[in-house]
C-alpha cells in the first residue's frame, strides 16, 4: 500500500448560495483532511487506505461509498454505534475563503483508539500520514500519536499537515503544544503560510523551515495560496509558482496539493531525491490544487491524473 491516511472523514455542509428569500442554502459535501488527501492521492495514481470512523447513520455509510467509489480502500474504517458522524459547515464569503463550524465534540471521529488502528495497516504502508485535527481530543490524538509512532518503528515515511482550526482548540497556547507534539516523528510536512507563526512565531519561510527542520524533517511544504510552494529539502529551499484560476472555493487545495505531491513520493526514494525532480512534483501538485480551488466542493473538486497532465 501507498498510502495509509489516518483520522477525520466528515459531511463538509458547504454553502452553495442563497435562494430567493436570501436564505443560505448548503450540499452535503464528503470532506475531512486525510479522507480528502487519501482520495486526491487515489485519483493521482497510488494505492490508498482510510483509517476513520463514522457513525452508524446514513451520513457514514454515504462516507463510505465516496470513498470506495474514489478507489481508497476503506477495509479499516470502523463504525460507532454511539457517536453519530462528524459534520462541519463551511460558510463561503464573496471571494471563496471559508468559514468553519465543526459539530463533533461527542462524534465518531473523536472516538477513534489505539485498538482501532491494526499493525498489518500500518506495517503495509509506505507513507502513515494524519493531521492535527485528530490531536484536538482523546481517544482519536492517543490513538493517531501511538499509530505514527508504530509506524515509524516499522519504516514507514510520517506525513503530517498541523491543520489549524481555531475553533476546534480550547486556546491557541494549546493548539500549538499539541500541533507542536507530533514534529519529532515526521519525515514530509506540509504547512500553510498562516500556520508557519503558529508552529515558529516567524512569517518568514526561509527562517521557519530552517526551525522545523530541527526536528528532522526532511521535506518541508509551506503552502502560499496562488502564490505556489516554498520548500525546504535539507539545506536546499526554493519556491515554486502557483497556477491561476478562477476560485470555486479553496475548500480541500491543501489537501489535493499534498495528496498530489505524496501520490509521486510514495514512488520515489526519498535518499537518491534530487531538487530538480521535488520542484517538478511540486508543479504537479500546483496544478491539481488550482483545479480543485476551481471548482465547489472538497473531493467532488479534485482531478484524475489525465486532468492535471493534459
């Protein structure tokens, strides 16, 4: 296996307009970060595997078929009697941006725990990657430390994308602790450019990456909107430029760009990995998260390889 995402997979109940009376109206959107980066990644080329779960609710099982329906195998998905499934309303402002609310204090994917997430998973994976809305709470942060720290043992590359979402922290102090935790253990990490201060106190990409790369990170993604990537590799950083659309929504960019650069990687060795090749993928994977800012809609959004390569 390719790939092995592990955490939140959601109904994203995206605004889509207003009707008539001015009254908002929204779709049930699949969405949830590394629900959408396993898909991203599948519909680029490699082999995905989702470990989440959902509520025993049609919300779930609809989850579910999206997933399969993209090609991740969701052979480890686990469903919860008792907590239904997680949903979040993105509110889209005149010029795409998005405002969240999450409703998933008591839902599935704060359940997620240690037993839920089997060593032939993880032993199976070339690339283990979550994010930091799974360390908000336990049991899903206790379950998703343990499983990066497993999988490392087992050689598997650690992908980490410390998605902030303010409102699903108590503070900002501890959102950066927790964001913070996971650092030592990852090899690839991707952050946006209004993260880096958070995980730095620096806006500057040249001196952040630098910060991070303490930790041993080996590949760092600093991702700057239409403005493209700034990377880090080593001692070697670079940027490379963004592709111009026209904005849908940006809901599910970040995810498509990284699933996309990791849907290369995961066929790549990271030791004999030149610079030249890392800013191809990373054109690549500009190129895939402009189609999708494009569009509405997280997964819905995202393109097959012939859409990016064409």
């Amino acid at each position: 296996m390719d790939i092995v995402t592990i955490g939140e997979v959601l109904i994203d109940l995206t605004q889509t307009g207003r009707d008539e009376r001015g009254i908002p109206q929204f779709a049930a959107n699949p969405g949830g970060a590394p629900a959408n980066l396993a898909v991203a990644a599948a519909k680029l080329g490699a082999q995905t595997t989702f470990i989440g779960k959902v509520g025993e609710d049609a919300f779930g099982r609809y989850l579910t078929e999206v997933l399969q329906e993209n090609k991740v195998d969701t052979r480890y998905m686990v469903t919860d009697a008792d907590h239904p499934t997680t949903m979040a309303v993105v509110s889209v402002d005149a010029s795409g941006e998005r405002d969240f609310s999450f409703y998933r204090s008591a839902n599935a994917d704060v359940m997620l725990r240690k037993e839920d997430i089997p060593e032939e998973a993880l032993n199976a994976a070339k690339i283990v990657h979550f994010g930091s809305v799974s360390l908000t709470a336990d049991p899903a942060r206790t379950a998703t430390l343990d499983a990066a720290a497993r999988a490392k043992k087992l050689g598997a590359i650690i992908t980490y994308d410390p998605n902030y979402r303010a409102n699903l922290w108590h503070s900002e102090e501890e959102a950066i602790a927790q964001m913070k935790a996971p650092l030592p253990l990852v090899d690839i990490l991707k952050v946006s450019d209004e993260e880096l201060p958070l995980l730095t106190s620096t806006t500057d990409c040249e001196n952040g990456t630098a910060q991070l790369a303490q930790n041993g990170i080996r590949l760092i993604f600093v991702t700057l909107g239409a403005n493209g990537v700034f990377y880090r590799f080593g001692e070697k950083t670079g940027h490379v430029a963004g592709v111009p659309c026209k904005v849908g929504d940006t809901n599910g960019a970040g995810d498509t760009f990284f699933g996309a650069v990791l849907s290369k990687l995961c066929k790549e060795d990271l030791n004999s990995l030149t610079a030249d090749k890392l800013e191809s993928i990373l054109a690549f994977a500009n190129k895939a998260a402009s189609i999708t800012t494009s569009r509405r809609g997280a997964i819905p959004a995202m393109p097959t390889l012939t859409e990016v390569e064409g």
